[in-house]
C-alpha cells in the first residue's frame, strides 16, 4: 500500500500574497463564511523571581471552532470596541480592518483552522515543564535558540527582547544585537536598540518575535533574510500559524506558541516548531 503524503501550499511570496491566497479560497474554505465566536483580549504583567525587570503583555485572541489565532498589541492601545467588531464578523471582513491586530489575528485564526499545528503540517512538538513562570520561560528560551542555525561566535539581531532568550543565546555562545522598540536595558544593563532594520547589516542571524506581524515590520526582515541568505527564526505566540507559511521564503525556522501561552498556567505545555528544511515544509 502507497503511502498518502500531505502537500503544503507553496511558501508565501510576502504577507500580502498570502492574505490575497487566503481570500482566494487556495488554503480553504471561503473566509468569508468563516465566521469569530469568540474575540477577547489577555493582559499579564511579569517579574520572574530573581529577575530586576518585569514587563507587560496584552494580545487580541480570535476563536473560530477549536482554532485560536492570536496578536500581541502594546498594552493599553487596543480599542474597547475591537473586540466588539470581531465578535460574529467574518475573517475575510476583519483581515479587512483598519488595525493592524485585528488584521493579523484574523489571518492567524483562519490558518490554525484550516491548518493546524500537525505532524502532517510540518509541525515537531517540543514539550514545556510545569513548573514556575521563570521555570517555563527558559525552557521555551532553549527550544527557541536551538532553531538559530548559526556557529559559536555568530551574531544575532533579536528583535523583541526576552531575557531568557538572550540568556539561552549565551550559552550557545552566541553574541547578541538586543533590539526593541522599547528601547532600555537588558538584565545585564546592555542597551537594548530601538531600530531593528538599522542593525541588520551587522549580524550574521536574526530572531524576531512574532509581534513584528502586528507592528509591521515583519517583510523588511524577511526581505533582508531572504535576499542576504541569512537565518531568520521566529518566535510566536502572535501570528502562530501565520509565520511557517513563509518557511523557505526567508524565514528559516518557527517556534510557534499558540494560545494558551506559557505564561497562563503553571502546568505543562507543547510548542510546535517548524524547518524550512523538514520534510515536507512549503517550498
């Protein structure tokens, strides 16, 4: 008996190409009778024991059936009435919206339906701990960091900094660029840069959080990866499924974290990682 193999849609040519794929039925059903149930928002604030910072998370959450598509927002810029907008709307109409978040939860939303985060989709589970939130943060850093194919001594740009990455990085002895629009400090009193795309020329790999999709950022840092040949990972709760249609289209790898995040329950968790050499990944 021959074995069924599964084929994944061809990589993404650039996050416009993909909604316009989407609307055109190629993934799946017409997102236009695709229609939210639920739309919510989730706020954090953090300081890990024995860290000297702590920092916020706010992020606009879509459920349509089992799927949930997700994008970080800085805290306190997300309408009241977003939510509202989402709820019963379909995601053709809301991959339409005039903000950013919405667009991008919208389009995350339709990709874990019609393609979740499967074996068959590409996807090799990586298991989280239970344990302390510092605990979990770690683990997730050094399932991130294993992605960055680059040598001892490599320079990485991060883009949307996490101590526990930058942390996992030097262990690998890898140095860093930390970048974030934030601006600051690292946990070992480093600036943190506040222009990503003024950094890239200098660095030899690139990690970027999944929050570029929502801030807009994202296809200049694919663009530079793709055409300067360079290894861009990223790492996502926002846009989770998003990010591995565009393997083999400058991005290397994906660390995808659908919702609930790690940071939302002291049990155990699975994230989902992604190689633009596996078997079976978009071309």
């Amino acid at each position: 008996m021959t074995a069924l193999t599964t084929q994944l849609p061809a990589a993404a040519a650039s996050y416009d190409d993909l909604v316009a794929r989407v609307l055109g039925g190629e993934f799946g059903p017409d997102p236009r009778t695709q229609r939210v149930a639920v739309a919510f928002s989730t706020r954090q604030a953090v300081r890990h024991e024995s860290r000297s910072g702590g920092y916020r998370n706010e992020v606009l959450s879509l459920r349509l059936a089992a799927a949930v598509g997700s994008c970080a927002v800085e805290p306190g810029e997300l309408p009241d009435a977003a939510i509202e907008d989402c709820v019963g709307a379909d995601l053709a109409g809301l991959m339409a919206h005039e903000l950013r978040p919405v667009r991008v939860a919208a389009l995350d939303t339709y990709l874990m339906h019609v393609l979740p985060h499967t074996p068959a989709n590409g996807a090799r589970s990586w298991s989280l701990p239970a344990g302390s939130s510092l605990r979990k943060s770690r683990a997730r850093a050094r399932a991130v960091a294993g992605l960055v194919d680059a040598a001892p001594g490599a320079r990485v740009l991060v883009v949307g900094v996490v101590n526990s990455l930058l942390e996992a990085l030097r262990a690998r002895g890898l140095s860093y660029v930390p970048c974030d629009l934030k601006g600051g400090t690292t946990e070992w009193g480093e600036p943190v840069r506040t222009d990503a795309l003024a950094e890239l020329a200098h660095c030899d790999a690139v990690l970027a959080s999944g929050m570029t999709l929502g801030n807009g950022s994202f296809e200049a840092l694919r663009e530079h990866a793709l055409h300067h040949g360079k290894p861009l990972v990223m790492f996502a709760q926002t846009g989770s499924a998003v990010l591995p249609r565009f393997l083999g289209s400058g991005v290397s790898a994906v660390c995808a974290e659908p919702y609930p995040f790690f940071w939302l329950d002291g049990g155990p968790g699975t994230l989902h990682r992604y190689r633009a050499d596996a078997p079976g990944a978009a071309r």
